[in-house]
C-alpha cells in the first residue's frame, strides 16, 4: 500500500494498543477464506469424482461417500463460523480504532484551542472529527485486512496447484496479482481525484449546512434562507456528481474482475485438460482446481472498491494532520509550586493576535492586589477582554510579563492556574445536557447539595426549584430554554462551585436589559466580597462599589481612580458614562 507522502503512517501506529485483536481478525479471516476456497474445492472434486465412479457398479461400489461428505460439512461449518467471527473481531477492532482516533485526535486538538482554531468555521473541525475520522475505517478494515488475507490466500491455493499442475498453478496465481494487485492501483489512480472532491464536497456540505442551523434565526430575518439553501443544494449537487464518477470507477473494476476471474479459471482449465487427456492428471482432480481458482477471487473481490477510495482516506488524513501538526500558540509545564498570593501584574504588556494586524496591548501595566476588586472600562475594540485572554492563557503575551502572586504565568502548570480563576462572560457556553451536568462541570465532584448551595448563592434556586424536573431539566441548545439573566446566572453559579480565588468577569451584563443587568451585578458584587475580581465592562453599572476603576484606550491606561474621583476630575470617564445617564 504506497504512501508516499506518509500520510497514513501515524494512523497506522494508532494499531499497535490493539494488536492482539488485529492478528485475531487477520487470522479468523485467512480461517474463513481458506474454509470457503476448501469447501467449493472439494465440492467441485466430490461432484466430479461421484460423476466418474458412476460410470461402473464397480467403481461405484468403491466410492467413498463419508470422508468428502464429513470434509464439506467441516468446511461450510468454518467457513461460516470463520466469517461471523472475523465479522465480530474486525469491526470491534474498527471501533475502538475510531475510538482512539477520536480520543487522539480531540487530545491533540485541544491545546489548539482557542488560538489556532480560530482560522476553521465550526462545521470544518466537526467533518473532520466525524466524517474524516470514519473515512479512516477504510484503512484497516477495507484495505490492510483484505490486502494480507488475499496475499496469504493466493500463496496457499498457488502452493496447491503446484503440485498438480505448475502452469496453472502461475496462471492463478498471475490472475490474481492482477486482480490483487494491478486493477486495485489501476482502481486507486482513477480514483485519486474524485476521492479527493468526495472528501472535500462532504466537508463543504457539512460546513453549510452546520452553519445554516446555527444561524437559521439571521437567514430568515433577513430573507436569506433560500440563498442558503441553494448554497447547499449546489455542494449537494456536487457530492452526487462526485459519488457518480466513483460509482462508474466501481463497476468499471467489478467488470474487470469478473473477467479476470473468468479468464483465469478458463486458462486453469484449458491447461488442465490436456493433462487429463493424457492421463496426467484426474479429471475430478481439475474440477477441485476449477472451482478453487473461482472461490480464490471471493477473497480478492473487495480490493479494487477499497483502493478506489484510498485517496478519499488520504485526503481525510491529510485534514487531520493538517490540525494535529499545528504548534500551540500556549504550552504549560507539567507542574508548577502554587503561587505565594493571588496578586495580579501585568508588568509592560505588549500583544496582537495577528502579525498582519496593529499592537492591541501597548506597554500596558496594571496592577490588582489580592481580595482588591477593579474594573477595566472602555470603548469596544479598546483591548479589554484581551486581558482576560492572557490571563487564562488563550494566548501568550507578545512582550512583557502576567505576574500571579509573583510567579509569571507561563511558569504556572494547567491545571493550578485554572483552578486560580473563575470566568463569567457574556460568552459562557451551556452544554445540551441538564442543569445538572452543565453544574458539575464546574463541580464535578458535587453533590446536589452543594448544586443547590451555588444555585442559592447565584439567586437561581427558586427558578429551578419550581421546574418540573429541576436539576434534571434538560436546557437545550447553548441554554436555548433559558433567558439571559438565567442562563447568566448559571455561569455565575458554575463559577461559585469553581470556588477560585480570583474571578474574571468579562462583560456578564451584556444584552441584559437594566434591571437584570443591576441584580446580576448586586450578586457578583457579594459573591466576590473577598475575592481578587476583575471586571471588564463598557458599562458604569454600580462601579462605585469597585475598589479601583481603569480606562482603556489605544491599548493603554489613560486614566484610573475611584468612581467618585474619576467622575469629579477624569476625562475619559466621565465621557463614557454620559451614554448612560437618566
């Protein structure tokens, strides 16, 4: 099997977990291969042979009837038993190959998030984890697995003619390393592109169609949903036409397998019957021969379908490594001393997320002691929810230091330093589950007690308890069921099972209306009475109760104080509020 690029050679080694069940398959499979090329052999031979005997009552009365008879029953019993086992072990040891590609694949994709996967829409990394992932079955259970069993099934039944006739033993073995060999590369070249835009038609047919459902509300506001659609009927179109081509390429290389195998079953005959002819050979013996060669090319069959579709897997693989080669735009050492206070620094912070685009951090010092609560206000697009990025590590600063406790951050290992922080932004994802689950991811070791705690601390207990299934309703699609005060306030009770020391609070009033917006921050504001916060906000709601406000502009501190100085003697400040005065 070439791989000249080498694509397929990392997923080759993800077998080696489970070699024992690979050479179970390889060898339940060569069992039911050999069983069937035995039992239609020795069929043909008994057929053959019972035919001749009759020709005189004395030969008939000699003719063994038990031992062939005993023999095919032998061979139909294994070659279906065979089969049914080698069914069950290979497609078990195709899933959980699947299962290690999903697990490697999403291990390697994570540290990728996200800084790296910011260049791939949504249903791209999901076609890739899904349809290109299975794309990769074709390796093992299509190729490799029939590939062995064909050469280990054309050596045997060579062997065998061997003895009999060594013409038509090379006739079948040439027959099928043509069958097993030439019309799967001729297979595999014709199918090099097609295979290439079938891998790529299903990926753009997924991708729209994803993107159509998340944004089914926008397209229909604004009348774009037939647009969308024909967008989508035209990948369609285009898969079908590319599953056509690889539809002829496959019928194509069936015809050309029947003929080979009716070519080489005549060429075993026609050799043959001259040996009979000149008593070198028994004529029953050719029969067994005949109907050996024909049951061979069972074992062949499936070959030049696979290698048709080779390129459709190496194009998925390429997909995959095209992510998995990726450098982290962050690593984390593997462990770390926990750090000697929860002080913030960011000490001459300089950072872009892009080289082609402009500094969004510009020597930008600030400074936030432990239990002290600040706020950071400005304009959108002024750098501050960068901050927050940073600090969890999204990404890393271009210049400059992030100090935690003294400690920089890059020093920290993963897990302390997500332990150290609780976010709450307007992004907070709810996961299709219960209130339950989405809870515990936060606390994965808490009881309903502890649920029940959180969601009081967050003022969501009476909402839930007044729910039908209450812990255990399940909340829909990114918290579809709830409202926006609802689904905000169990992100806040999400972050109060976290119990960190510090809590990032990143726009958690956004899209509220003004009476929500004062409740939720009235919580965050006593939830996080001892704790170091930050908040990032382009709205002066209740900053009074902050301990420090900083403006940020162009990337920089222009101006910092209380509420009350700021308001009394700021430029800036003042000029942000005004919006939101009565």
């Amino acid at each position: 099997m070439a791989d000249p690029k080498g694509l397929l050679t990392p997923f080759l080694h993800l077998l080696r977990p489970h070699r024992a069940w690979v050479v179970l398959g390889l060898l339940l499979a060569c069992l039911a291969g050999a069983a069937g090329i035995a039992l239609l052999g020795l069929a043909g031979w008994f057929i053959s042979a019972a035919a001749l005997a009759g020709l005189s009552p004395l030969t008939a009365h000699l003719f063994n009837l038990w031992y062939p008879s005993v023999g095919i029953r032998i061979f139909a019993i294994s070659r279906t038993a065979g089969r049914y086992a080698e069914r069950v072990v290979n497609h078990d040891v195709t899933f959980r190959i699947l299962e290690s590609l999903r697990t490697w694949f999403y291990l390697r994709l994570e540290p990728l998030a996200p800084a790296r996967l910011g260049a791939y829409r949504s249903g791209d990394i999901l076609n890739r984890i899904v349809a290109d992932i299975d794309a990769l079955d074709n390796l093992y259970i299509r190729v490799l697995t029939p590939g062995l069993v064909a050469l280990v099934m054309a050596l045997l039944v060579t062997a065998l003619f061997w003895r009999f006739d060594r013409a038509a033993a090379l006739a079948l073995f040439s027959g099928m390393a043509a069958a097993g060999f030439f019309l799967p590369m001729v297979a595999s070249r014709a199918g090099r592109a097609p295979g290439r835009d079938l891998a790529r038609h299903s990926a753009w047919l997924r991708i729209h169609t994803v993107e159509g459902l998340q944004g089914l509300a926008e397209l229909l506001v604004f009348n774009a949903a037939e647009r969308h659609l024909r967008k989508i009927e035209k990948c369609q179109e285009a898969l079908i036409r590319t599953q056509a081509r690889m539809s002829h390429i496959s019928g194509a290389t069936s015809a050309g397998l029947t003929l080979l195998s009716g070519a080489t079953v005549g060429t075993v005959l026609f050799l043959g019957a001259g040996r009979v002819e000149h008593g070198q050979l028994d004529g029953a013996i050719l029969a067994m021969m005949a109907f050996a060669a024909l049951a061979a090319f069972e074992v062949v069959w499936s070959l030049p379908t696979a290698f048709q579709y080779l390129s459709r897997t190496r194009e998925a693989s390429r997909r995959l490594t095209e992510i998995i080669e990726q450098v982290p735009a962050v690593t984390f050492p593997s462990r770390s001393a926990s750090p000697a206070n929860h002080d913030i620094v960011f000490e001459g912070v300089t950072f872009r997320y892009d080289r082609q685009t402009p500094d969004v951090l510009t020597n930008f010092t600030l400074r936030i002691d432990q239990g002290e609560r600040v706020a950071v206000m400005g304009a959108t697009g002024a750098g501050k929810s960068t901050l927050v990025n940073l600090l969890v590590r999204f990404w890393d600063v271009d210049a400059g230091h992030i100090l935690v406790g003294g400690q920089d951050i890059r020093t920290l290992s993963e897990a302390r330093l997500r332990r150290g922080m609780a976010v709450v932004s307007q992004q907070s994802h709810l996961f299709n589950a219960t209130l339950r689950d989405n809870l515990r991811l936060a606390g994965p070791d808490a009881d309903d007690d502890r649920l029940w705690e959180a969601l009081g601390k967050a003022r969501l207990d009476r909402f839930v308890s007044a729910l039908p299934r209450g812990l255990d309703t399940w909340i829909g699609e990114a918290g579809h069921h709830l409202s926006g005060g609802e689904a905000r306030r169990m992100a806040i009770a999400q972050a109060v099972l976290q119990n960190a020391p510090v809590w990032l609070l990143d726009e958690p009033t956004e899209g509220l209306d003004r009476v929500t917006e004062q409740q939720v921050m009235a919580t965050l504001y006593d939830l996080t009475a001892h704790h170091t916060m930050l908040l990032i906000t382009h709205r002066p709601v209740d900053l009074h109760r902050m301990d420090r406000i900083a403006i940020l502009e162009n990337g920089r501190i222009v101006e910092e104080g209380h509420h009350d100085a700021l308001l009394a003697n700021g430029t800036y400040y003042p000029r942000l509020c005004m919006p939101f005065r009565p």
